[in-house]
C-alpha cells in the first residue's frame, strides 16, 4: 500500500481538511525519515533550512541527532532567533531526542556552548540512559496514541530528570520509570525516535496538533 494510502486508515476525519504544511528542521539528523513519517499522516512535509523556509510552515519537527551540532547549524543558518520567535507566538513544535533537548528549558549534562529554545519546562538529561544502554528498543505505552504499545527506539537518548506542573506527561519507559514523551500546550517532545519505525502515531498526534492550533 502506498504511504499517501497507508495514512489514510483509521484517520478519515482528517481527509476532509486542509493539508498542514509542517517543517522539519533539515539542519543534521534524521531528516528524510521524518519527512517520510509527516507525508504518512496525509500532511506536507518540507525541509527547513532558512528563515524564509520556517515562517512558511504551520509547524516543526526538529529531528534527532546531535543537539549540540543542530544548535551550532541553526545559530550559523540565522535560524535560532525566528524559530524563538515562532513558537513564542504558538507554532506547533515536536522535537525527537536531540529535538527533545532542543526544546528543554534546562539540561543536565549541557555541552559548555549549548543552548536550548526553552519551549517545555524541563530539565532533560543528555545521554541518560548511560553506556550500556546505548541503544535499545522498548514497548511504550502511549494512552494518546491509541492502540497497542509503541516500539520505541532510543538511541544515546536523553529522558526528563523533572517536569514542570503545566508538562503533561505522555509515557514513561517501563524498565526505568523514566518520563521519555511530553507535552506542553503546542510543544511535543519524545526521548525515543518515532520516525525510524514505521508506526507513524506519535507523528500523527503531532500533525492533528498542528492541524488545531496553526
Ligand atoms: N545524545 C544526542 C544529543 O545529545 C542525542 C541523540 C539522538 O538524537 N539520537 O544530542
């Protein structure tokens, strides 16, 4: 089945709509594969790269990867200061790992000259799950995404050390206990990478949040 086919099912209401125009921010990281889970929701995706590019879009993802050198791309491509600007005025925003990190308001383990957008009120921690767990798949529950466990994929992955009172706190991982996705009004942010399954939920929670609030 085609994915244009595929994120159709189970999803008709939204067939009736206007496609949203979401972003992702094609600086360093997993771009193509976001890109891919996006179109899979029946919205359109775009790469950002420029200012121009971004105050086109109805929403972003900011992909995983390295947040330290997303931060440093995004500074060098005059993008810190507009994406600041728009989601201080509402854009819908997700962010997958290093995004997760990105959208933080404050971060443990923080690389001397990083910063963040400050979009969720927490405190993420950098690599938490530690060396030997660099890398590992787990079954997530996900009450918002409907239907059985998510399988998550963490890779060097951050989790949130602590969660403001305005945070909705969408899963944890089960063998830690460990608050891995969020929510905070139009900000989504998961520990785990959801575009490198093929479960496109979590990207189709965030598409009907942008069709929502843009
Ligand atoms: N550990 C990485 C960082 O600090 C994130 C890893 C990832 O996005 N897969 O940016």
């Amino acid at each position: 089945m085609p994915a244009s086919n595929a994120a159709l099912v189970g999803s008709s209401r939204r067939t009736a709509q206007r496609a949203a125009t979401v972003g992702v921010l094609a600086l360093q990281g997993d771009v193509a594969e976001h890109l891919r889970a996006i179109t899979a929701t029946g919205a359109r995706p775009v790469p950002v790269r420029r200012p121009a590019e971004l105050a086109a879009v109805d929403g972003l993802v900011i992909p995983g990867g390295e947040s330290t050198t997303i931060w440093k791309l995004a500074a060098i491509f005059d993008l810190v200061g507009p994406m600041r600007e728009r989601i201080g005025a509402g854009m819908p925003v997700f962010g997958s790992c290093a995004g997760m990190i990105m959208l933080a308001s404050r971060l443990v383990e923080r690389a001397s000259d990083q910063e963040t957008l400050g979009a969720i009120d927490m405190t993420v921690r950098r690599n938490a799950f530690g060396r030997q767990a660099d890398s590992f798949e787990s079954d997530i529950d996900i009450p918002d995404a409907g239907g059985p466990p998510f399988r998550a994929v963490f890779i060097r992955a951050p989790w949130v050390e602590e969660a403001g009172p305005g945070v909705e706190i969408l899963a944890t991982e089960p063998r830690t206990g460990r608050i891995v996705a969020v929510r905070q009004g139009q900000a989504l942010a998961t520990a785990f990478h959801p575009e490198l399954t093929q479960d496109n939920r979590v990207h189709a929670i965030f598409t009907d949040m942008v069709r929502e609030l843009s």
